[in-house]
C-alpha cells in the first residue's frame, strides 16, 4: 500500500464532504448490510466470487489468489466503462474495502494509474464501524435530552417534524429506524435498516447536533423494531433526559391512528396476523374480538379499544418505570393533530426547553 495514496481514517471521517465519491468496493451482501453515508457499490467480486475465492483459499492460497486477481480485474475494467462519465478531470474518490486490503488496494492503483487522485481508506470499513461505535458511546452525555413522552396516538413523532421545521434540534430515532415501535409499526414498503445501517444513521445525525442546544427526541424502548438503541444514548435519555408528559384526548388521538396505519385498511389480514401475536398478553377471546372488528372495517372502534384495553396500560407503566424523572414533567396538552393545535405545543415545547 503506497504511503502516498491513502488516507487515516481519523482524517477521512471528517472530511467525507471533500471527496467526489465514496467508492465501496466491497461485495453487494457486504454494502447492503451497511456502508458509509453517500457510498457507491463498485463491487471487486460479487456475493458468489467472493465466497468461490473464500472457499478456494481454505484449499490452496496461490489458486484463490490467481482466480480472484482474474475476476477482481475484469471487475474493475467494467466499473471503468460503465462509470467513464461519472470520472471527469479532478474527480478525486475515497475507496474502501472492509479492511483496506488488496480489494480497495486494485481499485485504487488503477483510479491513480489514469490520473486521479484518488485515496484508500486506512482499515477500511471496519476502521468506520469501530469510529461509529466510539462516537454512539461517547456523544449522548454530551447532549440535554428533551424527551417527549406520552400515550400512543398523541402525536410525538408530528411535534418532532414540526419542531425541526420550527428551527429546533431533534433526534427522530423511529424515522432512522423505519419502525414505530410497537406491535404495528412496520412501514409499509420500507424494511428496516441492519443492526449496522442504523448505527451508521444514528452516528451520521448525531455528529451534526451541536452540544450547546438542546436535541428533542421521543420516549422509546430499548428496541425499536428489530433494531437496538446503543446502551449509553438509552441510558442518557432515561436518566438524564428531561421529559415533557404530551397529552391528547382520546378523539384526536384515534384520529392520528387512523391516518397513520391507514395502509392496515387494505390489508385487515395483515393486521390480523400482526395482533395474532398478543394472545399472550391480552387473551385469545379479546384478540380475536380485534380480529372480527378489523375483518368488519372498524378501525375507529378497533383503535380506540386498542389503546385503553393495550397500548396504554402497558406503556404508562413503562414509562414510569424507566423514566423516574416523569412525575414532575411539565405537561403540554393537544386537542388534536391538527396544524394550530401543534403549533401551539411547539411554542410551549420551545419555551420548556429554554428553562
């Protein structure tokens, strides 16, 4: 590796803007797990190479190393045809593999062999993940946590998009997640980030909040979806956090549920078989009453039955739980999600988080 081509990764990761891209020349399982923010899959071998030259080496080192320098070869000629337009005069990328090896290595030799001046990244994808792990366990008790809390259906997440519209600093850990939360929060059309992809969100939106302004963000569990909240930021939000109690009457917050799972209209058997698995819980008698009311179009009714008989016994015990500070939270109350009704909790929410 010339000591004139790459890049340290301590350096890189702050200036990630400079370059003209960021080139991933891992496999395409290994991008899609996770990769850098704004980085293009250039892959060297593919998923199958990758595990045909991995299986060969296990047998004879010097045949993996000939097959693989073939095909990693003939890759990269294509990457250069297909992205001839891409690579103008001064085009300067970072290149990386998982550990800043001989796959980025290739790469890079031929980028600097035409003329540009282009840099690998020292320790690859994996010097990234152990700088995304550092930052998730240091930042959080850097910052004052506004922590919205209150009862499914009463808005939290809306207060956030409109306090980031008004100006303010938030953390919308459902929006990085692509989940909810709950039982239902799956979004339609949207799989959830790796365990590793919403690490590397979470590191990206925390690196750009600044430690001197409060951050508002809403009360979660530890999980959210099939996805983890990294211990030290969990436990700075329920132990340091500054709750702020959000209320709404039942009405509106029906209504918000009705908006927001919509999509459960045209698919009651979906939903059936999400609420299948509260049996447990809440008796098979009951579940299977929600069952009936969804089959028969009954959302209202079904909502409003699944926050008093569910959502709400077991989230307010929760939260008082884990968040001891709750009982002399301040208290901002909605009549509905409509646009007047939130804009007034913003300027209360504002003015809280001034004090």
């Amino acid at each position: 590796m010339s000591q004139y081509h790459v890049i340290p990764s301590a350096e890189a990761f702050t200036r990630l803007g400079e370059f003209s891209a960021v080139i991933d020349v891992r496999s395409p399982g290994e991008f899609a797990e996770d990769h850098l923010p704004g980085a293009l899959n250039w892959p060297v071998l593919d998923n199958d190479e990758r595990r045909i030259v991995g299986t060969l080496y296990k047998q004879d080192p010097l045949e993996a190393r000939k097959l693989g320098a073939a095909m990693v070869a003939r890759n990269i000629a294509r990457h250069l045809d297909d992205h001839r337009a891409l690579m103008r005069k001064h085009w300067r990328p970072l290149v990386y593999c998982w550990r800043g090896g001989q796959r980025s290595g290739a790469m890079n030799w031929f980028l600097n062999q035409i003329g540009f001046k282009s840099l690998q990244l020292v320790g690859g994808y994996k010097a990234f993940r152990g700088e995304v792990l550092k930052t998730l366990d240091e930042q959080p008790q850097r910052f004052d946590f506004v922590v919205l809390c209150g009862r499914t259906g009463s808005g939290k997440t809306r207060l956030l998009q409109a306090l980031a519209a008004a100006g303010a600093q938030t953390l919308d850990l459902e929006a990085l997640a692509r989940h909810r939360g709950s039982v239902l929060g799956a979004l339609p059309d949207q799989p959830q980030p790796s365990q590793k992809g919403f690490d590397t969100a979470l590191w990206q939106a925390m690196v750009q909040l600044d430690p001197a302004r409060p951050v508002f963000v809403e009360s979660e569990s530890r999980k959210i979806g099939g996805v983890q909240l990294p211990p030290a930021l969990h436990l700075r939000l329920r132990q340091h956090g500054r709750c702020v109690w959000i209320d709404m009457a039942e009405a509106g917050r029906v209504q918000l549920l009705l908006e927001d799972y919509a999509h459960f209209q045209a698919d009651p058997a979906g939903f059936n078989a999400l609420i299948a698995g509260l049996v447990t819980l809440r008796g098979r008698e009951r579940v299977e009453r929600w069952q009936g009311m969804a089959q028969d179009g009954q959302w209202a009714e079904l909502f409003g039955e699944l926050m008093r008989e569910h959502y709400d016994p077991g989230y307010e015990r929760s939260l008082t739980h884990h968040f001891p500070q709750l009982a002399a939270a301040p208290r901002v109350r909605l009549e509905d999600g409509s646009a007047s009704s939130t804009g007034r909790a913003v300027e209360t929410l504002l003015a809280i988080a001034r004090r």
